[in-house]
C-alpha cells in the first residue's frame, strides 16, 4: 500500500496556530501517515518576504518539534535559484518511493496555479488541498478551482478551517505595533520573534 504524505506549502512568515490547525486536520481527515513542512525558499512569483529563511526554517521547526507525524524539509531554502512547486515534488518523489503526495496551501495560491511553473505536470505529482479562511466564498472558489481541473486535470479539494481566521500578515502586523500576539501562534515562536528582532516595531517594510 502506497505511503500517504502531506506537504505545507508556504511562505509561513511566520508559521502560526492556523498552519498548524490545517496540518492536524488534513492529516485526521485524509489518514496521512506524516506530514512535512516545507517552507519556500526564493518564491518565483513575489519579492520581499519580511524574514530571512534561515528565520522562517527555524520558526517551523521549533513550532512542529511536539508533534512526531510533522516534520519540516529545506529542500525550497537550500535550493539555489527559483523554487518551483514542480521541482519540490519531483524531488520528493525520488526520495518517498511508493508514496502518494497531498499538497497543502492556501486557496488564493491554489486558485492562482495557472501562472505556477507547468501546472499540469504539477497536478500530475500530487493531490491539492486548498485550505480557506472564514469570509472567503465558496462558491467563487469552488467555480475557479473547477475551472483549474477542467483545464489541467489532477485533483483539488477545499478544506475550510475556521483557526484560519489567524494569518501571518496580522501576526507581523501585531508585532509591528506592539500588539500580543500571544496564543495565536506558538509560545517558542513567540519568543524567537522577539529574542531575534523580527517584524519589529517601526519597520516600515510591511
Ligand atoms: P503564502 O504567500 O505564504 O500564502 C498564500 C496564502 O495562503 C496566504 O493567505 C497564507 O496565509 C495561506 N497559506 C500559506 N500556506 C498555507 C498552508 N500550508 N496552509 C494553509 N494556508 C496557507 O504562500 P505562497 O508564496 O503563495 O505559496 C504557497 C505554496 O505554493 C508554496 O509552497 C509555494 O512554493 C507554492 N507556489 C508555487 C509556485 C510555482 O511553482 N510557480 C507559484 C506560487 C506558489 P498565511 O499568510 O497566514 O500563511
């Protein structure tokens, strides 16, 4: 029998409850065997991330360390060059041999996989899970998601999760202006972002 593995795709800048909320229901729900974080490295499609990698590398690996189904892999961070979703998974085959992958992000990336290097072939490696916040309409995502099928094949299912709610731009936002952030994202994360200076009051780069 073919191993299950979910792969998180994101910037998690910083990773919060949300991520980690979405990771332990995909993995109840569709009996996954692990799942790894995998952090991106130089995103192909956007500039700017607000923490260095080697920062968002440890912020995952310090908030999975409790649970042993979780793991993280730098194979995005250590990648010289773009890191493309099509050569992660195709990495990650050579080394899961038997395994059938389950890709894990957000819906607004989701739902943007036309522009994405080789769609079709990165539909082909693996099944997409499509995790939604509160507020976001199903339906609208649901007829632009069919759409990508249609056009593409492969196969991709919404999750909605209401710890969503949380995302990484009001936690930078909170640390910016000096709001807690305090159980909306792990306490050794908390304590990283503070120890190390991150998102800090007065940067204007947000
Ligand atoms: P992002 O900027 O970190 O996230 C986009 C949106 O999805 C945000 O709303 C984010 O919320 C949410 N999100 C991110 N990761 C999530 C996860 N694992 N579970 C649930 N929600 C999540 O991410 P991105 O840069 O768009 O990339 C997402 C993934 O798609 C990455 O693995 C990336 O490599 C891949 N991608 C590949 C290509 C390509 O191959 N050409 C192009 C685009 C994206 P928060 O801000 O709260 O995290």
């Amino acid at each position: 029998m073919k191993r299950k593995v979910g792969i998180m795709g994101g910037s998690f800048d910083p990773i919060h409850i949300g991520h980690l909320a979405v990771a332990n229901e995909v993995l109840n729900i569709y009996e996954l065997d692990e799942i790894i974080f995998v952090p991106t490295g130089d995103p192909p499609h956007k500039e700017g991330l607000r923490a260095d990698a080697c920062h968002r590398l440890m912020m995952v690996t310090m908030a999975v360390l409790s649970n042993d189904r979780f793991s993280v892999s730098d194979i995005e961070i250590k990648s010289s060059g773009k890191s493309y979703t099509l050569n992660t998974l195709t990495e990650l085959h050579k080394i899961y041999k038997n395994t059938e992958f389950y890709f894990i992000t957000g819906t607004d990336a989701v739902i943007d996989l036309p522009n994405w290097h080789e769609p079709g072939e990165v539909l082909k490696l693996c099944r997409f899970i499509a995790a939604t916040r509160p507020g976001i309409s199903l339906e609208e995502v649901g007829i632009k998601i069919k759409g990508i099928m249609e056009a593409y094949g492969g196969n991709i299912e919404i999750l909605k999760v209401p710890m969503l709610q949380i995302s990484s731009t009001d936690i930078r936002e909170r640390f910016r202006t000096g709001v807690s952030a305090k159980y909306l994202i792990p306490e050794c994360v908390e304590q990283y972002i503070i120890k190390n200076g991150l998102y800090r009051y007065g940067d204007t780069r947000l």
